[in-house]
C-alpha cells in the first residue's frame, strides 16, 4: 500500500536587505521612481493617444478627469523623491523618481490639451499599463499585506523584476492581443446561432455571467490540460509555471504563444454565447480580478466558497513541484471542471512547501521566450 504524501510546510525566511521598512527611504525611494515613471508614460499617451492608448479602453474612462490623478502622481512622485534625498540612504531613487517626473513636465504634464483621438487599427496600451498597474498594486498589495499567507515574504522576492517586465509587456500589448483574438474568433462565424443568442440573451444578467463563467472554464481548462499534457506545447506554459514565489505579480509571467492563444481561445465561447454587453463586462472583470487574486501570497478565509471557485490556495496547488500536485488544478474560474475530470488536488488545510518547476528555466525574458524551441530541440521535458 502506498503510503500517504507527507505535506510539509513552507519555510520563507525574512531577507533583511529586501525588506522595506519605514524611515530608511526605501519606501519613498520606490514609490518616487514608480510614480515617476507613471506619470511620464502618462504624460506621453496624452501626447500620442493614437498610438499609445486602446481604442477599447478609452471608451471606459474620461481622459481630462484622470489628468487630475496624473496632477497628484506628479506631486507625490516629487515630495517622495524629496523625502527619499533628505533621508540620504537611496538618495540616487529620489533623484531618479525627481528626474522622471521632472521630464513629464517638461513634455507639459497635466496639462496636455486632451482632443479627438484619430484611431489606429494597433498601438500600444500605455493606458492600460497604467491604470492596471495602480489598480492590482493598491488593491493586491493591500490585500497581501492585510491577510499576507507568508509574512516573512517581501515584496522584492526574488525575479520580481523579470515579472513586472512581463507585467508591462501583456499590457502594452492589449491591442495586437485583441486584434489576434478578433482574427480568431471570426473562424467561428459558422456556429453561431441566432436562436441561442436570443435565448441566452432573455436570461437576467447574472445568469448569463454564470453560463459565460462556466462556458470560459470549460475552454480554459482544456486548453491549460492541453499545454500540460502535450509534450511539446508544456515548454510554452513551463514560462508561466518557472514562477518559485508566489504574489500578485507572479502570475504575469506566461510566453506571449501562451497569453494570446489564451485569450484567443476563451473569446470563442463569449462570442457564440452573444450574451449583454453589462454581462460581459463582468466577466472580463471577475476574470482579470480572479486571475491576480489566485496567484497572491494570501490565507483569504474564503469559506464554502472554495468548494465552488478557483481560489489562492487551488490554484498554489497548481503552481507547486511536489509529486501529487503535478498536472492537477486546472481550472481557471471553478472548481468544476476538475472535479468532474478528476484532476482535483486540494488537501484540506495543507498549502505547498516548493513551486516552480522541477527542471529550471532560463531566468531572462529572452532566455524563457526562446526556452520553447530549445527546450524542443531537446526534446523530453520532465516537469
Ligand atoms: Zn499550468
């Protein structure tokens, strides 16, 4: 008889010299840089809001309102900066951050007059660079800090600046991602079914949500079982899978073959299923909030809810290298799907002790980019 697996539990060890702590001007010394470097990239998509804004996203917001947010990230990215220098230890950040946002005025700041937009067919989404990033930090990293599931882990864990390139690099480009997804999806113009549409569009909204939901999971969970399961399509997630902390930035890391076919994939269902647009709308937002939320470093009591959604702890499972855990948790939205394809690991109170992957990957953006064809001039990747 085979003996029961042996959980054990994680150790993280505080790393001083990462650690951010009040009074050194660390805290401000980052917070001036990013501010810095946000404002900037601001202040250039108002300048060039052809090419660097989403044609899509700017429906959903009012780009002179959100001058006056730039106005604050200016100043603040100024007054950190300050502090930093005062403060003496980081003094090149505060010089750094100072610098940026002195460049952002100079370029006119908050102040760029703001017109029509003639739109282009691709750009760059600056915009959504930006806004996304303020949201999963602030929203993320409170929520890491509030209900942390290791409290010794920092946030400048180790690769955290290789995910925060890849962070930038799938928003930046949202617009190719959607125009490949279009291209996509309009391969499926022959099962799309008037009658279904109607009907599924009679259903009060949150119904809707709920079959787009399990609709999406259904794609997903194939399509992740699939670069899983096929030998030579695994060197291509093996990128997202090389992540070995786990936080609200890890789950950024994915090749770009992995990030488009992905969203090209689940865009089918959500176009045959021809559901409100108020409906679709919260999916996209359930889905890119739950998305973050599963890969955070946190103990979130989430009750009997995670008997029916994919939570932090499911999806850890996924992430981890021990034995019983491989090729398991699938699942992107529920719970269902591995549930009813066996392919479920979810020990009750246990979380794992190790993640990554069991061979290592290169640890450059390049390195992991091009890891799919070395790995398969290799041939046979163990997990
Ligand atoms: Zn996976």
């Amino acid at each position: 008889m085979n003996e029961p697996y042996q959980y054990r539990e994680r150790q993280v060890e505080l790393d001083k010299e990462k650690e951010f702590r009040l009074g050194e001007g660390k805290i401000s010394g980052y917070s001036s840089v990013a501010l810095g470097a946000l404002s900037l990239l601001a202040v250039l998509a108002y300048l060039y809001p052809s090419w660097l804004t989403t044609a899509e996203l700017r429906q959903a917001y009012d780009a002179a309102s959100l001058q006056n947010l730039l106005k604050y990230g200016m100043y603040f990215s100024l007054f950190f900066g300050c502090v930093t220098f005062l403060l003496r230890k980081y003094r090149r950040m505060g010089l750094i951050g100072i610098g940026l946002t002195g460049i952002a005025f100079l370029l006119g700041g908050y102040k760029v007059p703001v017109g029509p937009v003639e739109p282009q067919q691709l750009s760059l989404g600056v915009d959504w660079l930006i806004l996304a990033f303020l949201g999963s930090a602030f929203i993320f990293m409170s929520v890491e800090k509030l209900f942390p599931k290791y409290k010794n882990q920092v946030i400048l864990r180790k690769e955290w600046g290789l995910d925060l390139f890849y962070f930038c690099f799938n928003h930046l480009a949202i617009s190719a991602i959607i125009i490949y997804a279009n291209y996509h999806v309009s391969h499926f113009d022959w099962a799309v079914s008037a009658s279904l549409q109607n009907f599924i569009q009679s259903m009060p909204v949150l119904l809707q949500v709920a079959i787009i939901v399990i609709c999406a999971d259904f794609v997903l969970y194939w399509e992740h079982r699939l670069y899983h399961e096929v030998k030579y399509l695994w060197p291509v997630h093996a990128v997202h899978h090389s992540v070995e902390t786990m936080d609200w930035l890890a789950g950024s890391r994915g090749h770009f073959i992995q990030v488009f076919s992905e969203r090209a994939m689940v865009m089918v269902p959500l176009y045959l299923l021809g559901a409100d647009t108020a409906a679709l709308n919260i999916y996209v937002a359930f889905a890119a909030l739950q998305a973050v939320l599963i890969h955070c470093n946190t103990r979130i009591p989430f009750g009997p809810l995670k008997y029916i959604f994919v939570t932090p702890q499911f999806h850890h499972w996924h992430h981890s290298s021990e034995k019983p855990a491989i090729d398991t948790n699938y699942s992107a939205h529920t719970i269902l799907f591995d549930w009813l394809f066996k392919t479920m690991h979810m020990p009750k109170e246990h979380w794992p002790a190790e993640y990554g992957t069991t061979k290592k990957l290169p640890t450059t953006y390049l390195g992991q980019t091009l890891y799919p064809l070395t790995a398969n001039l290799k041939k046979s990747e163990p997990k």
